[in-house]
C-alpha cells in the first residue's frame, strides 16, 4: 500500500478525505441518518451483496464514520477498522469477535480495570475462561498457552502501572498455536507504536483519549489486519455498534492535530517526570523514558515516543493522606480518562487488579496526566502539594 509510505504527520492532514465523502469540502460533512434510499432495484441488489463497502444502512456506517475508521486504518497500517461509541465498546467487541465457549484468553495482568472484570465476569458467563500473565513475561508466555487458547490481550503500557509488553515474542508464539493477538494502543497511539508491525492481529484503541484529545467525546476504534477484519466487522454488525455521526466527527476533528499535540505533551510530561525523579518524596517515577520503568528497553526498540501520562509511586503515606497532595492543587484535575489537552491527577492503588503477582511499593500510587499548560507552572503546584504532603506526614 503505497499510502502508508507517506510520513505520519502528512497521513494525519491527508486521510479520510475521499471527495466522494467530503463533496467537495474540507472535512466529511456529518451524516445524520438511518435509511439510505437507493436509486433504483439494481443499486438495492449491489447494496444488498456488499453492505459493508456501500452506503447500506447506517447502522453499518456513513461516510463521517468511514472517514474516522479509514483514517485510524491507514495510520495503523491496518486493512480496515470499525468505529464504537467507546474505548470499552471498542475492547468488548474485538473480544468478542476471536472467542467462544470453550476458549481460553490470555491477558496482561496490567489491563485496564474494567477489562479485568469484563473477562472475569461477562466472558465467563459465556464460557470463555481468562488468566491474567506478568505483562514482562515475553517468550515465557509459551508456559501458559493451552490447546483452547485462541486469543491473548496485550496493553502496553498499562495505562496505570506502565509495563511495556514484548509484542514480537508474545506474537511468535501465538502465531505458533494459531492465536489473534489484539493490542489496546491507546496509550502510544500510532504515531509512537503500531502493533500490526510487529505482530499482532487486531488494534483497539480508546479514540476518548488522544485520539480526540479534547475531553469532549467518548469514542472506540478496532482496526484488523486483512486475516481478523471480516470477524470484526461481522461482531460490530450483530452487536449493533453504532457512533453518532457528531462523535465521529469531533474524533476525526481531534485526530488532524494528535500529531502536534502529542509532541507537546511529550516534551512537558518529560520535563515534569524529570522534575519528580528529583523530588525527595517520590520513590520512582514510571516514565518509559527513565531506565527502571518496567519495559524500557522494550518501548526504546519498540515505540517512538512517549506521551505526558505517566504514574508516580510516593516514598510513604497512604490512599488516605495522599489528599494533602491531591486536593488544594490549582491546575491539576481530579478524574478518570487523559488524553485531553489538560492535566490531571488520580490517586489509584493497583493491589485490587493484579493477580500474576503483588503489587508492592512504600506508598501510593499517584497517575500524572501532564496536558498542554506550561510545565513551570504544573511543576510549582505539584510543589506545593508534595510540600502538604510532606508535611501531613511529619
Ligand atoms: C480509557 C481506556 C479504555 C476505555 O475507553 P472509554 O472510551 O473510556 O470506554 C480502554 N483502554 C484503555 C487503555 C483506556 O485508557
């Protein structure tokens, strides 16, 4: 595919401008609808033998939707994508397309929560039996394949305690036992990862967070590569996935500048960490950038770039006190979600969701989003707070 030779920045102002969708505009105009009416019996008959490639229904897309999809594909080198109302949405479904009763799922343990309880409870009910692997466990991933073993999820990092995942040596071996690997990419994106290069099947990603990058909108992307894509789009048709055609149109809004915005946020979130690393109550900073994140290695050969999420452990204290930190600060939010372009804060203790082993650090685990605010101004309040903290603690 001769597109995805252009460089990404170029790919993110030039895809899913087809004139057909745009009729002559910038931007694909949204498309309210359900009934498409069609010309005459002829183009019924053609509709009807390729509904996922004409304007069909709108159920099964329209032009604002496939704009959005065809952009995400073409930026993940994928061969084409399905668009969901949400990240979770966009998970449950690419899930739900690789597994039946009887099958056995493989999952990194540091997942996204509701991930954990969607395999633990509601793929279950199904049949569908799930363990949790140390998300550094690589090759030795071999150990826990069984005959039944048809999918594994990996997301690198973990949105929360950020292990980067071996990709190429998990894939090696599901490629030997015949397994889809899906990859939740929310956290890189594609402009630093693209999993389908490095061996996996399926990516999803939560298109809430940078992709849209505004706080305004909740949105999901599944793209596949050409083996896994017919499985998606069958799932996402019978699940009844539809997206408003305003949401796709903000996601598709967002995603011109991800490219700009994300280096920003790059370099503020690195000039934050490297400011905590220094901090006397902050025992690690989980940055892939700093040699003891777990993965390093694996996101300098792997990834091109970080992002401004990022986790810090404190050297004492706990859930309880950590509000001397959290609460009084003026430029932090407190919430669930990133990608946005302002910063956030949230106390979370990973104990709860861990299974392959214990999660085990001196004091809370604090998760940074670092937005597009200039950094002096981020770094003197989380000062203050650590100074509160501190303080609080004696
Ligand atoms: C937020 C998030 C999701 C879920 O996305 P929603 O749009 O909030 O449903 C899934 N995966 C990751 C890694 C996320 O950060």
């Amino acid at each position: 595919m001769s597109k995805s030779e252009k460089r990404s920045d170029t790919v993110l102002a030039e895809t899913g401008r087809r004139p057909e969708w745009t009729l002559g505009v910038v931007n694909p105009p949204v498309y309210h609808a359900s009934t498409v009416l069609f010309h005459n019996h002829a183009a019924l008959r053609r509709a009807i033998a390729n509904s996922e490639d004409t304007f069909f229904y709108a159920r099964k897309g329209t032009p604002t939707i496939w704009s959005f999809a065809e952009a995400v594909a073409e930026l993940e080198g994928a061969a084409g994508g399905k668009v969901f109302p949400s990240g979770i949405a966009a998970v449950t479904t690419a899930l739900l397309s690789s597994v039946k009763a009887g099958d056995h799922l493989l999952l990194a343990d540091s997942v996204y929560e509701p991930v954990r309880f969607i395999a633990k409870s509601f793929l279950r009910r199904l049949g569908v039996e799930a363990d949790f692997f140390d998300p550094l466990i690589g090759a030795g991933i071999a150990d826990l394949m069984r005959e039944n073993t048809t999918t594994i999820l990996l997301e690198s990092p973990g949105s929360l305690t950020f292990e980067f995942q071996d990709l190429p040596a998990i894939a090696k071996v599901a490629k030997e036992h015949d397994a889809t690997v899906i990859v939740d990419n929310t956290w890189a994106t594609p402009l630093f990862h693209r999993p389908l290069e490095h061996g996996a099947d399926v990516v999803v990603h939560a298109a809430t967070k940078y992709l849209a990058g505004h706080s305004d909108v909740m949105l999901g992307v599944v793209v596949a590569n050409d083996a896994k894509l017919k499985a998606l789009q069958r799932a996402t048709a019978f699940m009844g996935q539809v997206t408003g055609p305003d949401d796709a149109y903000l996601g598709l809004r967002g995603l011109r500048t991800l490219a700009v915005r994300l280096r920003q946020h790059e370099k503020n979130g690195l000039v934050v960490a490297k400011w905590l690393a220094d901090h006397e109550m902050v025992h690690q900073v989980l940055h892939p950038a700093f040699e003891d994140c777990p993965g390093h290695d694996i996101w300098k050969r792997d990834f091109t770039g970080a992002n401004g999420l990022f986790s810090i452990v404190l050297k004492a204290g706990d859930y309880e006190n950590v509000a001397h930190f959290v609460d009084g600060l003026e430029h932090f939010g407190i919430g669930f979600s990133w990608g946005g372009f302002e910063s956030l804060i949230l106390p979370q203790d990973p104990t709860a969701v861990r299974s392959a082993h214990k999660w085990e650090a001196p004091g809370p685990l604090v998760r940074l989003h670092i937005g597009l605010e200039d950094p002096a101004d981020l770094i003197e309040d989380l000062d203050a707070g650590l100074k509160r903290f501190a303080d609080a603690l004696g």
